[in-house]
C-alpha cells in the first residue's frame, strides 16, 4: 500500500470515528413527518448515542408558533438515549419538534421535523 493511500485510510476512519461521536435522531414517537390520532400526551426521541440530561432539549410549537409543550423535557432513567416532553392537549393541526441533543461525549446535534394530528 502507498504511503497516500495509507494516510487516506487513515483519514477516512478518524472521519467515522468523528460520525459516530454525535447523538443522532434515530426515531421519534409520533414519526417524523406523520399524520396520528388521537393526539399525542408525550413526544418521544431517540437517538444513537446516550445523552446529557441538561443540554438536550425538545420544544414543540403549533402552526402559530406557540410552545405546546409542559416544558418539562428530561431524559428517560432507564433509557439515557431517550428523550420525553409532555404534551398539552393538541388541536387538529401541524406540530413543529425543534430538538437539540448533547450526548455525553459533550458533541451537540440540532435538527427539527413536523407531525401532524388529524381530528
């Protein structure tokens, strides 16, 4: 092997090292992009890695923008990769998740996704 192909090698798997560093969204209860009845009472996250119960956040807006949450994200006690936050009683609409997660390896990731509850 040339020494360029070995330092690309090299490259190439600190670069998956650095991919698997970060806590991820894996699922989401209600899914991403979904339409669910009845309403949800708790949004759901989970994600690849284990995270930092306080930096990782969820907040849930409705089409308006005005927070829908109880304000009261934590992360599961027996599931460290878990992410709950209570709902308040959703009307029939389209619901915004904005999340961040801090994983506990202190790598930050941030994405949002919308859901929607049908009558």
């Amino acid at each position: 092997m040339s020494v360029r192909r070995a330092i690309a090698a090299a490259f190439l798997c600190g670069l998956a090292a650095l991919a698997h560093a970060h806590a991820f969204l894996d699922h989401a209860e209600p899914r991403v992009g979904a339409t669910v009845r009845p309403p949800p009472a708790e949004l759901k996250l989970w994600f690849t890695q284990e995270l930092e119960p306080a930096f990782s956040t969820a907040t849930v807006l409705d089409a308006a923008g005005k927070r829908v949450d109880k304000a009261d994200t934590r992360v599961d006690s027996t599931d460290r990769s878990l992410l709950r936050v209570s709902l308040e009683s959703l009307a029939p609409g389209v619901y915004k998740v904005i999340w961040r997660a801090v994983s506990v390896d202190t790598h930050v990731t941030e994405g949002d996704f919308v859901f929607r509850v049908e009558p």
